[in-house]
C-alpha cells in the first residue's frame, strides 16, 4: 500500500524548494497550481512519518518491555494508535477527484407535485444556503424561477469556498452527492384535508468551471433577450433584461432574469452554461470509469429518489448508502454534515475495495 509514499515524499520535498523561490511566485497561476499539490501532500507525508515513528516506538517498548512491564503495557496502546495511522493512510492515499477544490453551480428545480413541489424546491434552497452560512462559504442567487406561492420553479445559486481550506473540505468535495431527486412526504400547505402528499424537486451539481477551462467558439452561441417576467406571468421589467443563451453545438440553453440589467444576465447565464459545458465534457471523458456523478438524475421522477425527507417522522433517510437519522428539522436548517459525511464514507469505502481488487 505504501509503495508510493516514497515517492510522493520527494515530490512533497521538491515542491517545498519551488514555493521558496520567490521567482515562482512571479507567475500567479503556477505558485496556486504547486501550493494546492504542496496542501494535498502534506497530509500524507505527516501520517506517513507518523506512521514510522509509531513503529520505531512499538520497537522500543517491547525491547524495554522486557525488563520494565510500564512499557509492555504502553505496546497494545501504540499498536493501535498504529492501526489508526494505517487506516488513515490508506484513506489519504485513495485517488482523489480532480474537481474536489473547485466551487459549485447548484440547481434545484421543481418536479412532480404541483405548487407543493416549488415549496420544496425552497425548502432545500434554504437548507443549502444555511449549510453554506454554517461552514463559511459565500453564496450568490445566479437566477431564479419564483411559483405564485413563494416557493420556486428552479433556481441556480453559485457556491464559493474561502480562500483555503484543507484537502477533501471544498465545495464539490462535499457538496457532489447532493445532484439528484428529492422526494418528501408531508401535509402540503395547499392540502385541506390534512392528507400526506408525495412529491419531488431534482438538484443538479456541476463544478464551475474556469475561462481556460471550456472553449466557446464566438460562432458557438445565439443570444436572445426578452421581457422578464414573475409568478403567473406577469412582467416585472419594462426593459429587454432577460437573456437567453443557446450553445448551438451541444443544444444546451441557459435563461437568466434574476438582476435588471442585461449584462449581468448575460454573465450569469455564461457562468451556468460554462459550468455545464464541462461537466458534460467530464462526464463524456470519464463515462465507462467515473462514478462521481451517476447518482445525479436529470429527470425529476419521484421513482428515482437519493433521499427522502418525511415530516411526520422528522425523518431524513439517504437511500443509496442506507443513511437514516431523525433530525429532519436539524437537516432542513442546513445541519447536512453527518448525512455528507456518510455519503463521503461510503464512496472512501467503494474506492479502497476497488483498489483492493485492483482495479
């Protein structure tokens, strides 16, 4: 397992003399590229030396064991302190999802259920911008569909991190099982005969994507501008603001008339489109390997669920890694750290068996 250790060792090293040349830091765009490899070395090299010492000192114990029984003792408690660094090393050393630092476009959108489901699609909106308050990131409405009862149609909100964070902490790292279908089951406010309805809103997750990073040809794109409009249709703009952007080559159309002004439709529908774009790439490129994004269902099928949130038992149940806890209410308020984290373990958990096979 430790194979590579070594060699990622002089890796760590070599980058630690590049980040001391201040000649490097001279091109931006390479010193971020070596700090963020430096940032997801680090971990390994410290659990890797840890790992050592704790050997050396199991060696040490025993051999003093022999004549002082303090230190026969202390050997059961460094073996499994060794175990501990064992695991975590093999956890560290599970291939990495390239997009795990980058921030998020996420999308919610209403599906089957009428009003009730455009209720819901608020519900998880409220839900991810509080996760997003919780753990220090920034969030920005990019566009937003309202319904006539306050919920929403669909709605796109960009999710950045800080400036640094530690490895596995990023957006996408943490934020990629949430695409998918949401199923809940409660009373809907519209309902007057206090009947439970089922009914489903879909998250959509994509990793944003940088300038460099997707190629729009200026023949590539064909821009319409309208009118905006609100709940039931009426106008909320005397003025052309809203923008429709259609990628001839792929079909893909993003419409954006959340702010009053053109330009800044126009940008945030880019920012969406260009997200899109490589996420579609990436899964194209990665179609036979990749499993990171299989779980995210286009489709708003009440069928397809990832997870399913019933009121009346304040019950949040994630079904593809058998995650239940009774803390709906805790959940709906953006405490989602215990659900991710399972998500997080499972996928951990698929990856070491797969490297165990040897695939």
């Amino acid at each position: 397992m430790f194979e590579a250790v070594e060699e990622l060792i002089g890796e760590h090293a070599d980058l630690e003399k590049q980040l001391a040349d201040p000649a490097v830091h001279a091109d931006q765009a390479n010193a971020r590229k070596l700090n963020k490899r430096y940032a997801e070395l680090t971990p390994i090299v410290s659990a890797y030396r840890s790992w050592r010492q704790t050997g050396d000192d199991i060696g040490t114990a025993r051999e003093l064991g022999q004549d002082d029984p303090d230190f026969a003792a202390e050997v059961k408690e460094l073996e499994k302190e060794r175990e501990e660094l064992t695991e975590r090393l093999r956890l560290l050393l599970v291939p990495r999802d390239p997009n795990d630092d980058k921030d998020v476009i996420l999308e919610v959108k209403a599906g089957e259920g009428g009003e009730e489901s455009a209720l819901f699609a608020g519900d998880l909106l409220r839900m991810y911008l509080r996760y997003a308050e919780r753990v220090g990131w920034k969030t920005e409405i990019l566009d937003a569909n309202a319904s006539d009862l306050g919920g929403y149609k669909d709605v796109q909100v960009a999710v950045k991190a800080k400036a640094s964070h530690e490895p596995g902490q990023g957006v996408w790292a943490r934020l990629k099982y949430e695409g998918g279908v949401h199923r809940v089951q409660r009373v809907p406010a519209t309902e007057s005969q206090g009947r439970i309805h089922t009914s489903a809103a879909g998250v959509l997750v994509t990793p944003e994507a940088e300038d460099v990073e997707v190629e729009i040809g200026p023949n590539d794109l064909r821009i319409d501008v309208y009118r905006s409009s609100g709940p039931g249709g009426q106008s909320v703009n005397t003025t052309d603001s809203a923008v429709r952007i259609t990628h001839l080559p792929s079909g893909l159309v993003v419409s954006c008339q959340n702010e009053k002004s053109q330009l800044q439709n126009k940008e945030s529908a880019m920012r969406i489109l260009r997200s899109r774009l490589l996420a579609a790439a990436q899964e194209e490129a990665e179609r036979e390997a990749s499993d990171a994004r299989r779980s995210q269902v286009r489709t708003v099928d009440r069928s397809e669920r990832i997870r399913t949130y019933n009121f009346p038992e304040n019950r949040i149940s994630d079904h593809r890694v058998g995650f239940k806890a009774y803390n709906l209410d805790q959940v709906l308020d953006g405490d989602l750290d215990a659900m991710i984290q399972a998500c997080v373990d499972a996928d951990s958990a698929a990856k070491l068996a797969a490297a165990g096979d040897g695939h």
